[in-house]
C-alpha cells in the first residue's frame, strides 16, 4: 500500500471533491457492465484508483470500493426508509443504480462537469442554497430550510435540447423499421465490447472453476496414497504380530531337541534371522510405490523384536524394565498432518492417570448404571457437595458487578489478591502479615507450575522432583516449556531409623543433584509437597527447613505446593506451612502454591494461588495471566469465601474433617481385612497401598496388567508407576467418596485380585505338570551349566528349590512389545524348555486366550470390514503354519 494511502485506510476521510471523481468513473456505462458481468471486481476498482492517484487523490482499490459500498448502503436506507433525501449524493446514485443515465449532462441540454459544483468559489453556498443551474445532488434548500424535492417540477428541457432528443428518437425508428444501413456503428461496437468483456469474465471463472478441480482431484489422491500406506503399514503389524507368535512356538519346540546349552540358542536366533528375513521380503513386496521415503518403523519393530527375543534366549543380559517402558506398548495416535511437530507431541501425549479418568468418563457409575466404572483413582473429594451448595446459594454469591464483566488485573482482582493474603495469614499462621502484591491467582495450580517453568527455567533445563509425586506435574511442566524432571527416587525399604517408607532426605537430594551434574543436567528448581501426593506424609517444619537450605546451597528455587494444608483429619497432627517459618532462608527464590480443588472440595472450580516475594516473578506471571485469567464473577465468589471466616471455621472444615476421617477409617480397616499394607496418614484425600505381594513377578508390566484388571472390573484406582514410583506394586486408593461408592469399588477391587490369583494358580499348574514331566526324564540336565538367568530386584528375597526354581526353567520368547493396552495377552515368560513343553505352551496359550477380550474385538472377520486384506493375509499365513 502507498504510505499515502494509509490514513485513509477502510475509505474513511474522502473529501466532496474526491467522492465526486469516484462518482463520475463509477457511474459510466462500460464500468458498470463490467461490475456486473463479473464475480470478482477487484481489478475495475484498482483501474480507478489508479485513474485517481493519475488526479492527485491517492486511494486504493480496496478504498474506492469500501466508499462505493457504503455509499450504496447509505442510499438503500434512504430509499427503503422512504427518509427525507436530503443526501447531496442521492440523484447521483439514483440515477446509476436505477439504470439512469449517468449524471454527465445537465437538465438544460448543456454540458456538465460534477467537479464544477466544488470547483467554485462558493460551492458551499450553492450547495445550502440549492443552485439549481450547477444541477442538484440533493433536495433544494432555502437558506437552512430543506424544501421538498419533486422529481416532476425538475427544470424544463431547453427547446435546442427538445429538438436533440426527437431526432435521435427518429433516428432509432428508422433503424427498426429495416434501415440498418442508417444506424451508426457507434452503439454496435459498444455492444461488441460489452460481449468481449463478459466473454473475458467467463473464461477466468472457468479457468478458476478447473484450477479448482485439479486440486480437489490432488487432495483426493494425496488421501488415497495416504490411505494405502496405512493399510500396508496395519498389514506389515499383522504380519510381525503373527510371526512373533509362531516363532514363539516354533523356537519352544526346538529346544526340546537340544541336549546342550548353545544349539537351542544357535538354532532359535537362526530362525528369527530366517523369520525376519521373510518378513523383510514380504513387507518389500507388498509396500506401494510411492515417491516420498517409506516410514522405518517396520524395520525399527524388528529390530526390537529380535533384540528382545534374544535377551530372553540370553537371560543374563539385564534388561531395563521401568514405567516408560511400559507405557511405550501403547498405542499412540498417528502422526497428523495439520500439526507441528510439537503439536503431535503434545498429541500424543500419554498418561496412566489421564486414561483412567477417561475409562471413567465414558462409563461412569450410577443410580441409571450400576453397572458403570467406580473412580477410587482421581483425587477428588465427593464427601461435602451439601455443604457447598448451601454456601454457594446464597444471596452474596449471586452479585454481579460491571467491572466483573470487563478486562481486570491479569494477576487477579485486588480484592480477591486481599482476600488470599489475608486467608493465608490465619490459616498459615505467618508471623506477619501477608502481603495482597506478592499474590498470583491463575486458573488452577496445572497453570501455576506451567507458568512458573515457563519463567524461571530454559527449554532442556530440569527441575529437581522426588518420586513418587503427582504424574500431572511432569505434563504441566513439559508441554509448553520443554522442561524436563529430575528425579530423586525414595526407596521402599525400611532404610530408615525411624522406619518411615518413601521417607525424603537430604542426603537423597543432594545425591541426586550431583547424580544431575554428572550427567550435565542443568537443575533450576525443586518441588516440595507437603501433604505429599500419593505418599499422603506431612513433614515437619525442620524438615521443610533443611529442605529450603539445600535449595539455597544450590541457588535453585523452591516451589512448595501446599494444595492439601487444609485436608487434615486427625487432630492429634498439626500441619505446618511455609508460610509459618519466622524467616525463609531464600525468600527471593522461595514460592508457596494453594488452591480450593482440594481443601474445598471444589476441583470444578479452578483457582490457584501463589504467593511470593519475587516481584519480577510475579511481573513475569503476569505477563502470561492472560492466558490463564479466571473470570470476573468466580473471583467474586472465591473472596465472598475465603472472607467468611465463621462458615469456614465453625460449618466447612470440622463436618469435612470428621466424614474424611470416617471414610478413611473405613477404607483402611477393609485393607486390613484383605491382608494390604499401607502408610498410615492423617491427611489428604488417599491411601498409598502395597499390592506387592499379589503381582506374580515384581515387574511394572504386572502392576499394569493388574491396573488393567482392576479396570476390566470397572473400578480404577492409580499404579504406581503413574507416579514414577522406583518400586513396583503400589496404589493410590482415593476414599474422599460416598460410602455405598466404596463399598462397591472395594468389592471389585476382591474379584479382581482373585481372577488373578486364580489365573497365577492355573499357571503354576502346568509349569509344575512340565517339571515332573522333565523329572521323569533320563537325561541329567543338571550337570550343564544353567542358561537361563535369574530375575533379581531390590526387593525380591531368596527362594528355596522349589516351584519358584522350576518356574525360572521355563522361558518361552513369545514378545508383547507390540501389543496395545487394550491388547495385552501377557503371554507369561514362563513356558516349556522340552519337547513337552510345547503342549504346555499350547495350554498356557489356551489360558490366556479365555482370560482375555483382545481376540473378541480383534479377529481377522471383524477386521475385514475395515480392509478385506487382512482376512486373506491371515487365511494364507494360517494354511503356511499347517504345512
């Protein structure tokens, strides 16, 4: 745009003499055909603005027709309002848009030029007085009196005109009546031109009309190709899951054959090699041309199936088993084109905790659907809605101000940030008084931890986190940041004097700090919580202390998330905020959370606090608030609230103190009963318990596919490794809920763990049947040295030469890697080393497939529907093996 033209930007600002040049280039025959036979005018109105800018008037195209347009408005308002037209522009328009000659000759018969009407001395006078000689562009006036326009006293033709007008209608007569030789050639090349210019104007429409064709015929193509490799790449996955189950089977009979240590080997990697090697073959073979570079996943998974086959047929090279590992089995969702590469990742982000509410959405339990899923896993407290709906209805959280409904303070409203400062003060008992600036509110404590990572931490920097601990955090901090967690794990071991479990340290962080230096791990931050989620711990106020001085030591900050202070129902314990210390030994660097998801019950409702003395942090926060605002009339009701003392103190928090100590109560003697330990606390909303003794391995694949049996049996509850916990085994059972609610969920969680109990029974069955098979055999396998290693972890404990020695005899190579959530067999690693062995791997098979849906939603008939190939694939791979 010409920097002249900016000031006048959306046709604003158009002087009389400017609006009267438009009018005369408008106006004329050739533009408004043009206008008309065409769909887009963009370039008619360029030629006038060029044609102006030629004037000294500089104005864009797009000016001239925001003008025409609102000009064009302003005279149908007029004309359908039947107003008084006292626009001066309304003949003007008048004439144009009624199919009337153009306003280029006078009335009198004598040349006019619209221009001259501005180009006079005293136009302005002409124009009050309504100078009928210069011709009208509105009603006439007398003085400042509008006198009433009546089109049929206009002024009379002049005789010279008169005579004009009927030799040029005898002319037209003439014409018609055959005389065509006497017309003049001027109107017939008007039209011809008029033909050539609508002609033009079609063929850009269909010029445009095929442009458009071919890229909708490319957009399907591109989807068609998309699609193909899709249905190669589901057949590939087929192939290499059928593949993984024969050569299973095939690897199990052959070591029957073997009599010494390293031909059963030998033989079993050369088959996978063969196996792999047809699988490659295949895979070439059926994969569509295409010019864009193949996906190297197929190759990646066998890679990874060989590897994993082979360590299994190699027992004593360690392999890594931890809850990523786990959570790699998963299916994530595919690739999308219409997302970055961060907004895949963000995608396909994936999370225990996450999926488990979401199995709880889609069938939650009630009165209509007693058959829906029990939530024992999100941390929510259901006990006290009555008391909430009595408070929230009353008459002074119904008040709504004007300056609630408009853009306020990003770090909260003031009166809120008062509010805060002033809970905080008596419920935290601080020694001083708080102050309302060092306050930060943002919609919930997630926003909290992101922002503050946003702030104080780089893209690739860490923060320091002791695990177990809340698993949304690692999300919140990672998301939009890139900032990573470091952990600092707590064993579960009685390591301690005072036997505390999961018990934090000192000594434990500072040898994480230095473990992060050796591996270049650049550490900004430590979070703290106290009450801890899901350990349920309250540290004393030294310990928070000496906890605050290793994060000075360090020059690291300290976020200290006291979301659970409140949530206290014991009243022989005292919980000890922050807040409370006399002096903080790096206030600068030192920032307390709190919100009322937890202490209030109100996890809908999301409001977070912060309260620091940073003021470049909270300058800093403030900056991002905007996108993590809460509204106006929520502010309201939150510092109506927290300002009412009376009801907190005397109503809220006894009657929510005394039904969480009875729920939990309850909850801790059923565990009781069923034999399951768990860390005793008097706070928080949860149970961390141990199910260690009920996994048939200490594995974190088994404590999913007990988390998965738990939801088979439509309850959820929270695995450990969700948590990051270092040991396997333990849950989080959340009793913040009604009564018959955990009575019914406690009931599912016994099925549960007897169908596995019964499931691990049937498996030793046939393991100890494979053992006295191999006993009666003449062989002495003994004298070799043993191939298969043992499974060692922190917390197993020597077995005698038992069953539990037959069952490390028996390793079969069945691989899981690329089974889905949904789709997790759990082939045991436990079946037959002699020929017998593979009827004993036919009836572990035989087990697992009774036990498990996955074939139900899975078969090849079903999966037909969505690509036919599949079903053939499957038939012709089925009639291999027979042979």
């Amino acid at each position: 745009m010409d920097p002249r033209c900016r000031r006048h930007e959306r046709g604003s600002n158009w002087t009389d003499q400017e609006i009267v040049e438009l009018l005369q280039l408008w106006s004329e025959d050739s533009i408004q055909i043009e206008l008309e036979s065409s769909l887009r005018n963009q370039r008619v109105f360029d030629r006038i603005a060029l044609i102006l800018r030629e004037k000294g008037m500089f104005r864009t195209g797009d000016q001239c027709r925001e003008k025409i347009k609102k000009m064009k408005l302003e005279y149908r308002r007029i004309k359908d309002n039947h107003k008084s037209r006292s626009w001066k522009f309304y003949d003007v328009m008048d004439r144009v848009l009624a199919n009337r000659p153009a306003l280029t000759s006078s009335t009198q018969g004598e040349t006019f030029d619209a221009q001259q009407l501005f180009q006079s001395p005293d136009r302005s006078d002409s124009l009050l007085q309504g100078n009928s000689s210069l011709g009208s562009f509105g009603p006439a006036t007398l003085g400042n009196v509008p006198v009433p326009h009546d089109t049929s006293q206009e002024s009379l033709p002049s005789p010279a005109a008169t005579k004009q007008r009927r030799r040029r209608k005898a002319g037209k007569n003439v014409c018609g009546n055959g005389g065509g030789k006497c017309c003049s050639q001027g109107p017939l090349n008007k039209a011809l031109a008029n033909l050539l210019v609508w002609q033009q104007c079609a063929e850009d429409r269909l010029v445009s009309w095929e442009k458009a064709r071919l890229e909708k015929e490319l957009q399907a193509d591109e989807r068609r190709q998309q699609q193909e490799e899709k249905r190669a790449e589901r057949e590939r996955q087929h192939e290499l899951h059928l593949f993984n189950l024969l050569t299973g089977a095939l690897t199990a009979a052959r070591h029957g054959a073997a009599t010494t240590k390293t031909a059963p080997t030998n033989t079993a990697v050369s088959l996978l090699d063969h196996q792999s090697a047809l699988l490659a073959t295949s895979t070439a073979s059926s994969a569509p041309s295409s010019s864009q570079p193949r996906t190297q996943a197929p190759s990646a998974l066998s890679v990874s199936t060989k590897a994993t086959m082979k360590s299994e047929l190699h027992p004593s090279v360690k392999t890594f088993t931890s809850s990523e590992s786990v959570l790699a089995t998963t299916k994530s969702p595919e690739a999308s084109v219409y997302l970055s590469n961060r907004g895949n990742s963000i995608r396909q982000q994936q999370g225990i905790l996450q999926a488990g509410f979401a199995h709880y959405g889609a069938n939650k339990y009630d009165i209509d659907n007693p058959d829906g899923v029990i939530n024992l896993g999100t941390s929510e407290n259901k006990l006290c809605y009555d008391l909430l709906h009595k408070r929230l209805t009353r008459s002074d959280m119904l008040h709504v101000d004007p300056a609630l409904l408009q853009y306020g303070d990003w770090r909260g409203h003031t009166f809120l940030r008062e509010a805060v400062a002033k809970f905080l003060t008596h419920y935290c008992r601080s020694p001083k008084l708080l102050k309302a600036d060092n306050v930060v509110v943002m919609n919930g404590c997630s926003a909290l931890f992101s922002c503050i990572a946003a702030v104080i931490c780089d893209a690739k920097d860490a923060i320091l986190i002791p695990s177990p601990f809340y698993g949304a955090i690692t999300e919140d901090v990672q998301l939009y940041s890139d900032v990573k967690l470091f952990h600092a794990p707590l064993e579960s071991e009685d390591g301690n004097e005072d036997g505390r479990l999961f018990h934090l340290t000192v000594s434990k962080l500072e040898e994480a700090m230095q473990r992060a230096k050796q591996q270049g791990v650049n550490i900004r931050a430590i979070i703290l919580m106290n009450p801890h989620n899901p350990l349920a711990e309250i540290y004393t106020p030294n310990e928070m202390l000496s906890f605050l001085q290793f994060a000075k030591r360090n020059e690291i900050h300290a976020i200290i998330d006291e979301v659970y202070m409140l949530t206290v129902f014991d009243e022989s314990v005292t919980f000890h905020s922050v807040l409370s210390l006399e002096s903080l030994p790096d206030p600068q660097r030192t920032h307390i959370m709190w919100g009322l998801s937890k202490d209030f019950a109100m996890a809908g409702n999301r409001v977070g606090t912060l309260y620091t003395e940073n003021q470049d942090l909270v300058e800093a926060l403030t900056k991002l608030g905007s996108f993590h605002g809460v509204t106006g009339t929520s502010q309201h009701q939150v510092a109506q609230l927290l300002q009412d003392r009376e009801w907190i103190s005397k109503e809220f928090l006894p009657e929510n103190r005394r039904r969480l100590k009875a729920a939990h109560g309850y909850l801790t003697d059923e565990l009781q009963t069923m034999d399951i330990h768990y860390l005793d606390s008097s706070a928080t909303l949860y149970v961390w318990a141990d199910f260690r003794k009920f996994l048939r391995s200490p594995s974190f694949e088994e404590e999913l596919y007990m988390w998965r049996c738990f939801l088979k049996h439509n309850v959820v509850l929270s695995c450990g490794q969700a948590f990051s916990c270092c040991t396997p085994g333990w849950f989080r059972i959340v009793f913040a809920d009604q009564q018959d609610h955990l009575q019914l969920g406690l009931k599912r969680i016994r099925e549960a763990l007897k169908e596995m109990k019964e499931s691990s029974t049937n498996r030793d069955f046939f393991i100890v049947k494979e053992a006295s098979e191999e006993s009666a055999r003449p062989v002495n396998l003994d004298s070799a040295p043993s191939d298969n290693g043992t499974i060692k972890n922190s917390t197993s404990s020597p077995q005698s030469n038992s069953s539990d020695q037959l069952k490390e005899k028996a390793c079969s190579v069945l691989d899981t890697s690329s089974l889905g959530p949904d789709e997790l067999v759990l082939l045991d690693c436990q079946a037959a080393k002699p020929a017998e062995s593979l009827d004993t791997l036919i009836g572990t098979l035989k087990h697992q497939i009774r036990s498990s849906d996955w074939l139900e939603k899975n078969t090849p008939e079903r999966s037909a529907g969505a690509d036919p190939e599949i079903l053939d694939v499957f038939q012709t791979l089925l009639a291999q093996a027979r042979k």
